[in-house]
C-alpha cells in the first residue's frame, strides 16, 4: 500500500491517496465577509477542484463535515441539492 501526496510543500499535502481513497481537509469560503450561500458555493468549487485532481467526483465522496459559525444559517449554507 503506497500513500500518494499531491500539491505537497514543506508544511502539508493539498491532497493525500491511500488504498485508492482521496483526503483532503480545511477548505474554506473564498471570502468569508459574503452571504453563507456564496461562502458554501465558493467552498464547494475548490472541493470540486481537488477532486478533479485526485481523479475523483462529488458522487464518490464518503463523508463531509461543514461547520458553521452560526446555525441559524444552516438552511441557506445546506448542500444536499448540490451534490
């Protein structure tokens, strides 16, 4: 079993593959002063991206965790209809 490390510099790797799964962690909005919306759907394009990279897709992935600063917004931040 060999462990693949992508976009890796000298503090961490953007991606590490296992035993064909894909890992990545820490991605946050692109601005996070706008709407939850808007941070959720920029957070959203860069997964999609470091997926891509990993040969992967949305359809593939196992487990995601989103947390929130306030959860009064967690109706307008929810991302079942985008998966």
């Amino acid at each position: 079993m060999t462990i693949e490390r992508i976009s890796t510099n000298s503090r961490m790797s953007k991606i590490v593959k296992h035993n064909g799964t894909a890992y990545f962690c820490g991605q946050v909005a692109k601005d996070r002063n706008a709407d939850i919306h808007t941070q959720v759907t920029g957070m959203l394009e860069k997964v999609d991206e470091l997926l891509e990279t990993a040969g992967s897709s949305r359809d593939r992935i196992l487990s995601a965790t989103i947390y929130l600063a306030d959860m009064a917004e967690i109706g307008r931040a929810s991302c079942r209809e985008r998966v």
